[in-house]
C-alpha cells in the first residue's frame, strides 16, 4: 500500500487525472487529464504569441470578455485540482499504510492539492482586478482607430479639486503624441494659465467663444475649459455615452486649438486617487531640489517637504504634485514631471508582481478614459517600443519664448511641427547583431 500511495500522489502531481484514470473513477480522470492538456496547450499557444504576435494576445486577454474567460478557467481549475487532490488522496488507502509513510504521503498530498489550487486562485484574484480595472478605465463600446498622419495623439489631464477651489479643474495638461510606426514618442506640456485658447469652427465652444476663450477673469485661464464645459453640458449632449464630459471634451477642443493636433484619447487622473496609487507602490523616491510647502496659496505653510532625496507617501507627493504656494506654475509644471518619471520607474515587474492588485484597485479609482478595449494590446506593444528611445519634450512656457498672456498659437504650432519632426528623426533600436 505504501508504494501504491506514493505512485498515485506522485502521478495525481504530474498529471492530473491521471491517478483516477488508473485506480478510481476514469470519466473523473478523463476530465482532469482533458482539462490539464487543454490548459497547458492554451499556455503554450499564449508563450509563442507573446514572443510572435504579442499584440494580438494582449487584444485577447485586453478586454473585459477575454479576461472573464480566463478568470473563470482559472477558478474552474483551482476547484477540479482540489476535487482530483482530495480523491488521490482517498484512493491512497492511508489506514493501510503503516508507519511514517501514512503521514509523508498525507502531507504530500495535501501540499500538492492546495498549493497548485491557491496559485491558480491568486491568478483568478489578478485577472480579476484586471477585468476590473480595464473594465472601469477603457470604453469597451468605442471601435478602434486609425493613427491620423501615422500618430496616435492623448490627452493626460491631471484632475485636481483641492480644497482651494469649486469643482474639477484640469490643472496638468500634457498632449502625447506617439509614431504608430516607431513608437518615437513627443510630450508637450501645455500650463494651465494659458490664455485665448482658439477653438474651431466644427467645436461646440466657438460659438460662445469665437475669438477664443479669453475674458477679464481667472475663470478664462485654459483649465477654466473644463469648468465652463460642466457648466454648460448641452455643449456636449453625447459626452457621458461616449465615455466622457463636457468639462473634458471642451478641454479636448481647446488644448487642440493650442496645439493645432487632433486629439485622438484623452486619460484623465483624479490627483486624489492619486495618493492611493503612491502609497500602493510603497511611495515614491523623488529627488527635491528646494523647499515646497504643504500649504494652499495665501494660507499659513503647515508643513514642509524638504530638499533632499525622499521617498514620498502619496499624501505628500501629492502635495509635492499640486503646491503652487510661493512658486510658479511653470516650476510646478517641472515638478510634476518629476512624479511621472518617478512613477514609471517604480512600475517594476516586482511591483506590479506583489502589489498588483492594490495598484489595480487605485487604478479604478483615479483613471477615465476613452481608449477602446480593442486597443489595449496594440497600444501596449507601441508603448514597448517607446520605452526604447528618447522621448522628445516640448513646454509651452515662457523659458521656451511662449508668451502665456497673449499667446501667438501660430508660434507655437511651428514649435510643435519642429518637435514632432525631431521624434520622427529618431532611428528605432536595431537588435544587435549576433557574435
């Protein structure tokens, strides 16, 4: 008994089914080995997608459906496991065994039906926050797109409703524009203080404001566009079916008329949802170069975050993000920058490895989008190819001859066209040759 015990654990291990296929229940056996095989071939076929058509299996398992499937494949598994690893253990015999082989095979067996099980339920518990999270973020109803002129163009707005003002107002705007064919990515910081916006004849904006979206007041600042989109919605009727707002497709309208670029996406994060995604990740490590307050502007500094390298919680990085007491907009702007390469950097395979589902919880609640589910996998395998090359960085700031107050926008559509042809100038990475 004792060697008949050991031989179907081992076998139930390796194969499982395969114990039930000899000495208990074949149907029961022919299920688990059918399920085991299957899963293993849809492994291997995902292994040589990811290394032949990687976008094609990020489209599959990109979308809400595709990760639903996987989801419950894995839970379906996790259970027939346990099923086939209690039932090895039944057809083991323990009482016949003697000695300290009854609690070997005993404890071998429940090792290898819990542990197999708990990972493959750790996996559903990954897909899961995943088909959460891409479920809340990107529009699974809005087909896909071309690249027009062979790029793909984004909107990142920085949602900021601090305490210090009345609704959402986009206080960080940055168009990405991105090769479709090399992946050469161009960043344009476009300040939040900037006047006159155009909008096109075709824009709902024009008609309130024709000649630009320029008044006597505060309120006509470039993220005011997103203020008086929400005030106004029948701008925008079809805003909240296509996955937006007012307040973001006016934004959208006017950071085109600065840039003179049609703005294919727009990705929005809430700056307060912000310090869970930091604090997911274990802070952020910032190198800061001068004093910024933990303060409103005009209201007495509470506290300070000091020069220095420092590992930031998200209360304070957001603070180090959004403080514009006692400093500009422009080295705001800086800062901000600075948060952004310090999260892509601290988005590490073990991060994301240990903390993924945290981070795909925070995820959900900072980040609106009107990228199309469809497109998950080939924008992901263009990002890879950005991560490769330089990224060509334009500000819209007075250090770069923009003058904020009174703008000349065809200035600064020359400006953009000159840096756009610096990325296209940028040679993709050649694989080297082999020795």
């Amino acid at each position: 008994m004792q060697r008949r015990g050991w031989w179907l654990v081992l076998l139930g291990l390796l194969l499982p089914g395969s114990a039930q296929a000899l000495a208990g229940d074949r149907r029961l056996g022919r299920v688990g080995i059918v399920a085991t095989l299957g899963l293993l071939a849809l492994a291997a076929v995902a292994l040589l997608l990811w290394f032949a058509w990687r976008s094609a299996l990020l489209t599959v398992v990109g979308n809400s459906i595709g990760l639903l499937v996987v989801e419950v494949l894995l839970i379906a598994y996790a259970v027939l496991w346990l099923v086939l690893g209690l039932d090895t253990l039944r057809l083991a015999r323990l009482p016949k065994v003697a000695g300290r082989a009854r609690a070997g095979i005993a404890i071998v067996s429940i090792l290898a039906t819990v542990a197999p099980a708990a990972l493959a339920g750790y996996g559903a518990t990954i897909v899961d926050a995943t088909r959460g999270l891409v479920g809340d973020v990107f529009d699974f109803a809005r087909p896909a797109v071309e690249p027009i002129d062979g790029r793909y163009t984004f909107l990142l707005l920085g949602g900021d409703a601090g305490e210090d003002r009345q609704g959402l107002r986009a206080d960080s705007m940055t168009v990405v524009t991105v090769n479709a064919e090399t992946g050469a990515a161009t960043m344009i910081g476009v300040p939040r203080n900037l006047r006159n916006a155009p909008f096109s004849p075709g824009s709902p904006m024009w008609g309130p404001w024709p000649d630009g979206f320029d008044c006597e007041t505060s309120d006509c600042l470039l993220n005011g566009t997103y203020t008086y989109g929400e005030a106004n919605p029948e701008l925008y009727p079809d805003a909240a079916a296509n996955g937006s707002s007012p307040g973001i497709e006016a934004t959208r309208d006017a950071v085109e008329g600065v840039t003179g670029l049609e703005l294919q996406f727009f990705v929005l994060v809430d700056m307060h949802g912000f310090e869970d995604l930091v604090n997911a990740l274990g802070g952020l490590e910032i190198e800061v170069t001068e004093r910024v307050p933990i303060a409103i502007e005009g209201e007495v500094v509470r506290d300070w975050i000091e020069p220095g390298l420092q590992r930031l919680d998200g209360h304070d990085a957001l603070w180090y993000a959004r403080s514009r007491a006692g400093t500009s907009d422009y080295a705001r702007m800086e800062r901000q920058r600075q948060v952004q390469e310090a999260l892509i950097r601290q988005f590490t395979p073990q991060t994301l490895l240990t903390k993924y589902t945290e981070l795909a919880n925070a995820g959900q609640d900072m980040v609106q989008s009107d990228i199309p589910q469809s497109m998950i996998g080939s924008l992901s395998e263009l990002a890879l190819e950005t991560r490769q090359l330089p990224i060509t960085n334009l500000e819209l700031v007075p250090d770069s001859g923009v003058n904020t107050g009174d703008p000349d926008f065809e200035q600064i559509h020359a400006m953009v066209a000159a840096a756009l042809a610096e990325a296209d100038a940028i040679a993709p990475p050649t694989e080297s040759p082999a020795p």
